[in-house]
C-alpha cells in the first residue's frame, strides 16, 4: 500500500501544528494538544507527535479503530445511543489548548443501510461536547484544524489509485514545495485581504444567480466574513455565517454528500422564510430527510465562495473537506445546513446570550453540513443603500 516518504509526512504535520494551530500562528511551547486519528493514518500519527514534541508542546492521543462503527449502531440499544460520557470528555476539553482531527476512512458507505435517526440520535446525545468546545473557542482559548489521509476506500471512491490521490492531498496543500507553511501564510494574506474587503462593504443580501441556482442569502447586522484561520487544511474559502431567517429560493448542488457513512447525490434545496421547504435528491434523499427534521438543520448556518486561483484541487476528491475548497474552472459555492459560526460575530462572542444570537439570526444546531456546487455563478451584494455590485463571476472574486 502507498504511503507518502517521511519528508512529506514531516511536512504536512509542520503546517497542521504550526501554521493551522492559533489561527495561522502554531502551538506554543507548554500548550496541549488533542490528537485524533484513525488507526490506518499511524504513519501521520508519528509525525504529527515529533511535530509537537519539536514545538514543546504537550498531547492527548485520541487513536481511533477502524470499521467499528457499524457494528455500534447495529447493535446498540435506546440507552447506549444516548450515553454521554460527560466527565471525561470535560475533562479533555478542559486540557486541551487546540485539536488536530485526522479524515482517514476505510469504508465510503460503512453505515449504509443503517437507520438515518439513530445516528441523528447520537449525534443529538453529544450535543454538550460540541458546545463546551465552541463556547472554549468562542473565549479564545482554543483552536482546531481537520485534515485528510490518503486511504484506498477514498482514492476509490474518486476514481484514482492511492497514489494519484496522495498526489492530490500533496499538490492541494504545498507539500510539494520547501518551505509549505510559508507558503500558506502568503495564502492566508491573499484571503484576510478579500475577507476584510466584502466586510468592509456592509452586505445587506446576497443574490446567487448560476445554474440551478436562484436564491437570496440575507446577511443581517453584526457578522464580519471569515477564511484562512486553520480551521481546515486545506482552506481558500472566505465564509460567513448569514441571518437564518432571510433565505429564499432554490439552489442545486452538483457534488455528492458524503454524511453519515451513506452518499446523497444530485441534492435541489427550496427555502422560503429561511426554511428548507422543499428537499430533493437523485439518491440517498432518506438521509437528507433525516438530517433536516433535527432541529435547526433546516435552515443555514454557513456561505461559502472559493476563489478558483487561490485552490490547486482541481479533482473531485470524495471528502467534504476537499471538495468544499475546489478551485477548477468556476471554483465553487457551498453552503452549510445546521449551525452557525459563531466567529462570524465581530464582537466577543463569549459575552452573547443564546436569546442574543437568536435575535441576530445565528442558527444553532448539533449538525453542520456542507453541501457544493461548482457550477458557473454570479454573486451579487446589495449594500445597505440599495445599490448592487458583482463581487464574484466565473469562479473568480472581482473585489
């Protein structure tokens, strides 16, 4: 089986602990980090621990067995769907100064077949752990980066060999190049400078116009747009979290979700006073369904454009966290059903009540899931005086 050599491995850890950790500036020396990785991505595993150990930093290793989650939801009853194993995980969001999440699947559709709502019903039951994370971030103490690992399912699943794909992760986030982390500082410079300028245009709402695409996004007060954070590796998008209430419309996604170990294609959405009122796909539409009747995941909690000259990902790579960054010909759109970034408020997010973030619109939900399109768009602001400019066309940002 392919692996990358050690001197990529070594690389792709530099940039996830010292460039994605702390918001593009790495870990400092005593803070720890939370590790989670499957068992197939050892080989990142060792270099994301010299990584750490090089930067005097501290880890909680989270090591993850393959292909045991099927058997979980077969399985297990009412009660073991809800359990919570609230005094340890406290415990490791209190320890814990940032987290790397490692994507490594070894099954595309491992929970196919699997009843949507008990999967639902233990994402439901985790909802705390979620919270106590976002509200550590929200004070500043905490940050987080998700990445990718090669396997053979995934390569598979995009039609390559796993070399190919490898080659996909490497080109996608500079691993090819001496010196990546500085590279992806230059990146994040190019996406502050386009962040800044649409927030400094005081957006009212948004009109998407493109293929399967007629819908308003209202932006609301009190909301800056977001982007080349760490968050995620890779990442060119620019982002923000819109006023829930103000969608309308429809929109079609021509990229398959990947959700929940089952895949949902050819999904067409239709919102009207910011709900999805309407929701169609050519397969998988029972998933779809399931993950809208949670609470809030009918509405958006996140807008996306990808800037197609920032993104070397130019494949279809059968991971969200990919394909919600393609650059290609058009770059891409993607929106999130589910929760809000609560980021996005300029202000001290840690001093805003739940009855606050609802008044602004901010949803709140135990899911967010992001849906892409990568077809031609138009993307038109109407600023606060009633006048529209074209600030994204063919892929490309034209502020």
């Amino acid at each position: 089986m392919y692996v990358p050599d050690e001197t990529i491995l070594n690389r792709y850890a530099d940039v996830l602990i010292n460039f994605a950790l702390n918001s593009g500036e790495g870990i400092k020396p005593g803070e720890t980090v939370y590790l989670q990785v499957p068992e197939n991505a050892k080989p990142l595993l060792i270099a994301l621990r010299k990584a750490v150990w090089k930067s005097k930093g501290h880890m909680i290793v989270d090591y993850l067995p393959d292909n045991v989650a099927r058997d979980f939801y077969e399985v297990a009853d009412d009660s073991q769907l809800d359990f919570f194993p609230g005094k340890y995980l406290k415990g490791i969001v209190d320890e814990m100064d940032h987290a790397v999440m490692i994507i490594a699947d070894t099954d595309k559709k491992e929970l196919e077949g699997i009843k949507p709502e008990r999967i639902m019903r233990k994402s439901k039951a985790f909802k705390p752990y979620k919270d106590w994370r976002r509200d550590k971030e929200n004070r500043g103490e905490f940050t987080w980066t998700l990445a990718l690992y090669g396997t053979e399912a995934s390569a598979k699943e995009a039609g390559l060999s796993l070399e190919e794909y490898w080659n996909e992760i490497i080109k996608a986030c500079f691993l090819d190049e001496d010196d990546p982390v500085g590279k992806w500082k230059s990146v994040y410079d190019e996406v502050e400078r386009i962040r800044h300028a649409l927030t400094n245009l005081a957006i009212e709402k948004l009109k998407v116009r493109g293929q399967g695409i007629d819908l308003i996004v209202g932006l609301g007060e009190n909301r800056c747009w977001l982007g080349g954070s760490g968050r995620n590796i890779p990442s060119f998008e620019v982002f923000i979290s819109p006023d829930a209430r103000i969608t309308e419309g429809k929109v079609r996604f021509n990229q398959p979700l990947y959700r929940y170990g089952n895949i949902v294609k050819g999904i067409r959405l239709e919102f009207k006073d910011g709900k999805v009122v309407k929701a169609e796909a050519d397969s998988g539409l029972e998933v779809l369904e399931e993950m809208i009747k949670v609470e809030g995941a009918n509405k958006i909690g996140e807008f996306s454009l990808t800037d197609a000259r920032l993104s070397r990902i130019t494949k279809f790579m059968a991971e969200t966290l990919f394909d919600e960054n393609i650059g290609g010909e058009f770059g891409n759109m993607h929106i999130a059903l589910g929760e809000a970034y609560k980021d996005s408020y300029p202000g001290d997010a840690s001093k805003v009540s739940k009855e606050q973030w609802n008044e602004m619109g901010y949803n709140e939900s135990v899911v967010h899931t992001d849906m892409v399109s990568t077809e031609d768009k138009e993307v038109i602001a109407v600023l606060k005086d009633g006048s529209e400019k074209v600030i994204y066309k063919s892929g490309k940002f034209l502020i």
